[in-house]
C-alpha cells in the first residue's frame, strides 16, 4: 500500500531525524519535508501565535497543509502540549500526537504518547546566580532556553539559547528593563532531546498501528477504540471497575472484535471490589 512513495513530513523543528527512519524502513516510503514550510502559523510555544485548534486537528491541518503545499498523498505530522499530568499530581507531562495520512486510500492513523520524560519548566529570574541555577537543572545547554522581560511579554522573546555566552548576552539584554527574566524551556524539538525521543517513541506506535490490519477488510489502523469494565470480583464475583475487555475497531468497515482479559487476568482481587471494600 505505500512501498515505493513519497511522503512529506510537516515540520520546520527537524522532527524528521526520527520520524522519517521509522517510516522509510517500516513502509519503504521516501520521507522529505519542505524547507519554506512554516507550521509556526498555526502557534507558537511562546505565545506570540496563538495555537487556535486542539492539537489533533492542529496536526491534522499541518499535514493537510504541508501535502497541498508538496502535492503529496501521503504525510505525517505531530503536535505536542505540556504541562500538568492529567493524572499524576504535581507532575509535569509531554503529550504528543502524530498523525498519518493516506489520500489515496482515504485513510487517517492518529497515536499518541503521554510521557513524563520531560523538563518543561519557566521560571522567574532576578540574578545570575539563579538563571544559573535554572539553566542547570532544566539540562542546559544539552536542551535549549528561552528568555524574555516577563512571563506574558511576547516581544522581547530571545529563543534557541544553546550556550553559556549566549544565555549571559540574553540576560543583561533583558535584565535592564524591569530588574528581573522570566526563564522558560525551549519545547521546539530541534533545541529540546527529551521531547524527540518522545517524539520517536510516538512514532514507533504509530508503525504498529499502521501495520496492525483489519481481520475483515485488510485496512491499516485497527487499534483499541474502547475498553469495556466489570472483570469479576476474586471472591464475591461481583464486577469490579476494572477491565475486562478492550474493543478494537476498523474504521473503513466498522468491523468490532473483542478481546478478553487483557491484562492477563481473569478475576480481580477483592480490595478493587466495592462490595467487598467499600
């Protein structure tokens, strides 16, 4: 279905150094992006554009964008979000989504990792000292900085510092204004190594879900869609809130398949039960 054609990637932040090896050796396509595109306009990390989508249809317009703009069928994009852990307080989390798609057979294939590996941070800043101090613990300079007046000024924005001399020029360019910085990590992914491994790792699922097909018609992206609660109590045998099965579905032809007990276990032990432990 897609040996031998060229795919475009939808990005200006050099995301194809590990989404375009995966694809051309899990599909034997030929990945290329295009120099002139900039998905900047559909927002900014720092504010200056307003990203006005969620990030699923945010990714899907780039991709759709960058295919119209190559004249290619057949493109990937990704966006990310950051910021609290929808689940884990107090923890910060890189939510990434990519999404694959096929004009030519009308197909859409979206994954997504939800990681903690990341060192999403901003900070205010009054001395060097602590810029220093900051720097240091977001992973500076293996990950970049941004730097500007204040947290909601979007026109003195220094973005992509890599080095020490660079962060010191940026702070006394800034410091004189208001008598403090306000200190961010750089999220873009050419200046930021832990969210290109994210981005990688998203990509990985993203070829088992292109590669797991439909037991009905053959289409690429049959994945889990639902799951479906009530495995049995160990001891009463009353259903519990876990899980007793996923539902994977195709979305060409709308086949359903149930698969039981997939987390290996056939009942559940009591302390998850609300009638034995409520």
């Amino acid at each position: 279905m897609f040996k031998g054609r060229r795919l475009v990637i939808a990005t200006k932040h050099k995301k194809e150094k590990v989404i375009a090896p995966l694809l051309e050796d899990a599909f034997n396509v030929s990945c290329f992006i295009i120099d002139s595109f900039d998905t900047d306009i559909l927002g900014t990390f720092t504010g200056e554009i307003k990203r006005e989508l969620d990030p699923i249809s945010t990714a899907r317009q780039k991709c759709l964008m960058a295919m119209e703009a190559s004249n290619c069928d057949l493109g990937i994009a990704s966006e990310g979000s950051f910021g609290a852990h929808p689940s884990i307080v107090f923890a910060c989390a890189d939510d990434e989504f990519l999404i694959f798609i096929d004009k030519k057979n009308d197909l859409e294939i979206i994954a997504r990792e939800l990681s903690l590996e990341t060192n999403f941070n901003a900070k205010k800043i009054k001395s060097e000292k602590d810029l220093f101090d900051f720097a240091k613990a977001v992973n500076f300079p293996s990950h970049g900085l941004i730097l500007r007046t204040s947290k909601n000024d979007n026109t003195n924005v220094i973005k992509g510092i890599t080095d020490q001399t660079q962060l010191q020029d940026a702070f006394k360019t800034l410091i004189e204004a208001t008598g403090y910085i306000y200190a961010e990590t750089d999220m873009r992914a050419l200046y930021n190594p832990s969210r290109m491994t994210v981005i990688e790792t998203a990509t990985k699922k993203l070829v088992d879900k292109i590669n797991s097909y439909c037991p009905e018609c053959d289409t690429p992206g049959f994945d889990v869609t639902d799951t479906k609660k009530g495995l049995q109590c160990d001891l009463c045998g009353s259903p519990t809130k876990s899980i007793l099965s996923l539902i994977s579905s195709c979305k060409k032809c709308d086949f359903k398949k149930e698969d039981l007990y997939p987390h290996k276990k056939t009942t559940e032990d009591p302390m998850y039960c609300d009638y034995c432990n409520p």
